[in-house]
C-alpha cells in the first residue's frame, strides 16, 4: 500500500470514527473526552505533512513546481537545487528566462501563485551565457585574439 493509499484509508477511518461517535452520544451535552482521545489516537497514525512533501517531491522528479501563495524565488530555488554551487542571481534569471509567464513584468520578486514553473535545465543557464549554444570547443573559441 503506497502512501496515498494508506491516507485515504485512514482519511476514511477517521470519517467514519466521527459519525459513529456523534451517532452514538446522546444530545445532553455528555462529555467528549473520549471522543477527542479517539481523534489523538487516530491523528497520531496520519503524516499529512509527510504525504503532502511526497506529493511535492514527485512533483520536482517531474521538473516542475507549483507556485504556493507565500513563496519566494529564493525558497524555490534553495528547495530545488539545494546543492547548486551558482550564484543565486543566474538561477533567478534562468528561473525567470524558463518560464516568462509565470513572473509578472519578468520581475523576480512577482511571482504569479498557483502557476506551474519548469525547472531551469542545463540548456536554459547555457542560454544564459552564450548568444547560441556553441557545439564544439572550436566554435566556442574561434573568435578569441591571439597574440604571439
């Protein structure tokens, strides 16, 4: 049973737990401790959290990201490519140049929520750097002065 299973399953549990102790206590105001410790128990067992940043990380397998309201390009980054030795303005710029709709007035403080970003790959931070992309080491350097 993968993990989505697993909450769905306990989602249910958890739904069907209520109605039979709400159908089950009487209406004089009689006490819900019990209930509430039936509750703790059964929360103890769900990782909402811990599915929701499976959810997300399969998402990143994906090569892409969804914009959460409250998100900054940099928390993006920093959760996408943690281990990145780039400046983190080039990353902003090729975030920017990868997905020009996703970023009012192709500012990278505007981000638009709710919009799906593609992960900048290495052709977009080439793109960066060179005019066009050059394909061999000839082609890189043939404009390069030499002197004697």
């Amino acid at each position: 049973m993968n993990l989505e299973q697993s909450f769905r399953a306990t989602s249910f549990l958890l739904f069907r737990t209520l109605i039979f102790a709400f159908l089950s206590h009487s209406a004089n105001g009689q006490d819900f401790a019990d209930i509430d410790a039936a509750l703790i128990q059964l929360l103890q067992d769900v990782e909402i959290e811990r599915y929701l940043e499976t959810q997300e990380l399969e998402r990143l397998v994906d090569g892409t990201y969804r914009i959460k309201p409250g998100d900054t390009l940099d928390q993006i980054i920093t959760l996408t490519m943690p281990d990145s030795k780039m400046k983190m303005s080039f990353l902003r710029q090729a975030f920017v140049q990868a997905n020009p709709s996703a970023f009012r007035s192709s500012n990278p403080n505007r981000l638009v929520s709710g919009m799906d970003i593609r992960l900048p790959n290495a052709d977009d931070i080439l793109s960066l750097l060179f005019i066009s992309v050059p394909t061999t080491i000839k082609g890189a350097t043939g404009h390069w002065i030499s002197y004697p």
